[in-house]
C-alpha cells in the first residue's frame, strides 16, 4: 500500500493555504516554480518558504 504524501504552503496570489501534491517545475532562467495540485486538480503557486510535509507533520503530531 502507497501512502499519500502531501503538502500544505501559502498561494503567492493571495496567501491562503492549500494543500495537495508538490510540483517544482525548473524553468529557463534558472527560476523555480512551486506549485500544489489540490484535490480538485486545480494548481496553485505557492511560497516555497511555507511549504511543509503533511507526513512529517502527522508523525511528529503522533509523538
């Protein structure tokens, strides 16, 4: 069995939260674009300074 790993970071465009699949696209001009795919399949640009690991988080919360 798989487990689901996911992400929870802040849009760029308004700074909510959102959670779901990571993505780090690299561009061209050596930028990097982060995004979450949320659950709905829609995609987000989000700060990478806030992103976090869902799987993380649980655990820790588990101890």
């Amino acid at each position: 069995m798989m487990n689901k790993i996911t992400f929870t970071g802040n849009r760029k465009y308004n700074g909510n939260t959102v959670s779901g699949y990571y993505l780090c696209l690299h561009q061209t001009d050596d930028t990097d674009l982060h995004i979450i795919v949320d659950e709905h399949g829609e995609y987000h640009p989000v700060d990478p300074e806030t992103l976090t690991n869902d799987a993380v988080k649980t655990k820790k919360e588990r101890l």
